[in-house]
C-alpha cells in the first residue's frame, strides 16, 4: 500500500497493538530478510530459450498412479468449447440478466448428475471430493445435532485429513472392515449409535467395490443417522448408484478434466430433495419470466456472503464452475452407453492387470477377494525397491501405501501393450 497515503493510519493501528513495524516481521529468520539475488533480465528470446531447455528435462513415463487424480479419455471439442471466453472469464453469476448461458451450462451439470447418482438435487460445485466430503458432515451434523461422524478404517487418508481439517469439532469414529474389506456390519451396529452420519467410499479407496451397501444403508437408517456415499462417477456407468443414501458425493476430474498436475479438480455434491436447504453451495434454478420467456437464476445461495453469517451453511467463498461445465460437456458427449462402455472397458483392463501380476512370482494382486473397478493394490515384500526398478524402466508405478503395498490405476487410456509392459517391468525385477 506504499502508493496510498496511510501512514497515519498505520501508526494509529502499530499502537493499538503496541507494537512496531519491526515487530510484524519478527517470525522471519534473519537470513531470509536480506536481498534476493534475483538474476539479471533476460529478453523474450532467452527466456523461450530457457523454456525450452527445462521442458527437455521432463520424461515421458508410462504411468499407472490414480488415488484420487485420473487419466481419462477427453473428447476434442471439450477443450476446444471450455475456452470461450463466455465460460471461462465468467465468476459468479450475480446478475442472472447477463449470465443466462452459464447458469444454464450450470443448471444442466446439476440436472445430469442428479441423473447420474439418483438423487433429487446437486449443487454448483465444490471443490474437490475431499472437501465435499468435509461437507457432507457437516451437513450430517446440522441435520441431525450430532457430531459424531463414522468413517471405514480404509478411508482415503488424503480425504480424512481434509475432513479432520474443516470439521475439527466433529467425533470422526472409524469402523473396522472384513477379510474382504467390506464394512463389518457387527462394528457398525455398536459403533453408529447415537451418530449423525455415515460415510463410504464405493469403491474403495482400495478399488474394490462394497456388496453390503444396502445392509450398510438399512443399519444406518435404523440408528436414526444419514447415509453419505463417496463415489467415482465414471463407475456409475456400470454399477447402479446405491439408492439408500442420503447424500453422494465424488470428484468431476475424470468427467473432462485432464489431470494436470493434480488440480484443479471438481466437488460433486448431491443429496435427497428433504436436505435441500442444509446443502451447501449454490443451486441453479429454471423459472420464467413475467412475459413467459425462460430463464435461469441462483435459486438457493448458502455463503455467508448472501445470507446472514450466523445462517450460512458454509464458507465457500468460489467454486469450481469451468470443471462443472467441462463435466456437464463430457456427461452430454457421452450419454448413458458411452459411459457405459468407458467403465466397463476400465473394469476389464483393470482385472486384466490383476490377473497377470498375480501370476508373477512373489507378487501379490489384489489384496482384497472382492471386484474391484479400475484400481487394485500390488504386494511384495520389496516393494519399495520394486518401485524404484520400475521408474528406471521409466514406468511410474502405483500410490504406494506402505512397504510392501501400493494402489495401481488402469483406465481405459492404458493399451494392452501398456498393461504388458509393466508386467514385463515387474518380471524382470530381481531381488
């Protein structure tokens, strides 16, 4: 603010406080305060030069890493239509008068994921499934007045930080799972008493996918408390949405969005028409005009910014709009069967994949007897020196859990040749 004439004003609010300038940046380690040797300028030419020589240092690797961020399939014309300026320059839509494209561009997301999960609403987004997940138990909270939230002890620990971080007032119980990594129903019967809320991954963030859902659902109803889902949405193009849930939320990411470094990603947040108004976010609406022209408005807004702060089902103070109009693009693209075959094509590549490590000498695939949808865990008692022989065949393997265990993705984007080759990879590892 050195352009501003406020020194009055800085020292008026330095002796409020009683302290000095100084005092401000005392936490800074006096060697870090002295001047940054920056480099002289360099002209455009250079720069590119520069560019040029550090992108040379990149490798092209055949990689096998999803736990949250996957390689999926764009159609062309998804980019192409994303960067019009009337989507991408756009924020919020305050004035409904001179944003009735992206409402509806939005208004259609919500209407194709409610198809797409079975349920009555969606919001306009959040975002990322993590974050979404913070919500969802919040939302579980508010509906029920308890804090009490129970997760599967084989929850994405990335998304279990988030949530401890958002809903640090929150009980966050775990329940144990069984030899095949299903909920064990009987921990749950005594563990869900007197909880607000739910909440499993399908599949898990193993890959496998729950056969005890609806039992899940009916205990959890019977204890009075609601029933959250995490779900990965191209796997609703070959298995049903659990129609027991109150509440389901994932991540957009691979419904058009490139992985990109790992972000920026897309909160899908859908729930039971009775949670409406404990939803966060926003909700785009249809209505009509007084001389009967169709139009589109932010029906329910929940930030504090619109509502009184004390009423505000949450803080989100943006949300991730392009990537809900990317989804809504591919969802439409695809349609139900072309879904469809994407999901099935990865089921298949993936059990393919499992098939063929289990059968390698020492290795193990999958952990869990259970079907598993695109992801699966590889075991070795080396697997940490496993992983490393893999990346000198310039092959990135899986998230790796632990020592001997990591969490491989196959999506319809990996050939048979690619599947073969890391099999290949692994047989050629020696101890």
């Amino acid at each position: 603010m050195r352009y501003i004439p406020n020194v009055s004003e800085q020292e008026l609010m330095l002796n409020q406080m009683n302290m000095t300038m100084e005092d401000l940046f005392k936490d800074i380690p006096d060697h870090l305060k002295g001047e940054i040797p920056l480099q002289p300028p360099m002209s455009d030419l250079e720069v590119s030069r520069k560019i040029e020589a550090t992108v040379q240092k990149n490798k092209n690797m055949l990689s096998f890493l999803g736990s949250g961020c996957y390689n999926h399939y764009i159609p062309s014309h998804i980019k192409e239509l994303l960067s019009r300026s009337e989507f991408y320059t756009a924020y919020t839509p305050y004035q409904p008068e001179i944003s009735q494209g992206m409402l509806q561009a939005l208004f259609e997301y919500q209407s194709l994921i409610c198809d797409l999960t079975g349920m009555d609403v969606c919001n306009s987004s959040n975002y990322d499934w993590a974050t979404a997940l913070a919500e969802a138990a919040l939302l579980c909270e508010r509906s029920t007045g308890s804090k009490k939230f129970v997760v599967p002890d084989l929850l994405s620990p990335f998304r279990k930080r988030v949530l401890t971080t958002l809903a640090p007032d929150l009980e966050v119980v775990t329940v144990s799972h069984d030899e095949r990594g299903h909920i064990d129903l009987e921990d749950l019967k005594e563990k869900v008493a007197h909880a607000g809320g739910v909440y499993v991954e399908q599949p898990s963030f193993y890959g496998f996918l729950h056969e005890n859902l609806s039992s899940v659902g009916d205990i959890v109803h019977d204890a009075s408390a609601l029933f959250a889902v995490g779900v990965d949405p191209i796997s609703l193009g070959c298995i049903n949405p659990e129609s027991s849930a109150d509440i389901i939320i994932g991540d957009g990411q691979g419904l058009g969005l490139p992985q990109n470094f790992g972000g920026p990603l897309l909160g899908i947040f859908a729930c039971k028409k009775a949670l409406l108004r404990k939803m966060p976010g926003r909700v785009i609406g249809m209505t009509e005009s007084e001389s009967g022209e169709r139009g589109f408005v932010m029906t329910l807004q929940t930030r504090e910014q619109h509502i009184r702060r004390e009423k505000a089902t949450s803080n989100i103070c943006t949300n991730q709009a392009l990537c809900a109009v990317a989804a809504a693009m591919y969802l439409a693209t695809m349609g139900r069967q072309g879904l469809k075959e994407v999901a099935e094509l990865c089921m298949r590549n993936a059990n393919y994949t499992m098939r063929k490590i289990n059968d390698i000498p020492g290795f193990e695939s999958p952990i869990f007897n259970a079907p598993h949808f695109k992801e699966f865990t590889v075991c070795h008692p080396q697997y940490k020196n496993v992983h490393t022989h893999l990346l000198r065949n310039n092959i990135q393997g899986g998230f790796m859990v632990n020592d001997t265990t990591a969490i491989y993705c196959v999506t319809e984007m990996h050939s048979t040749h690619d599947i073969d080759a890391l099999v290949t990879a692994l047989e050629g590892f020696h101890v």
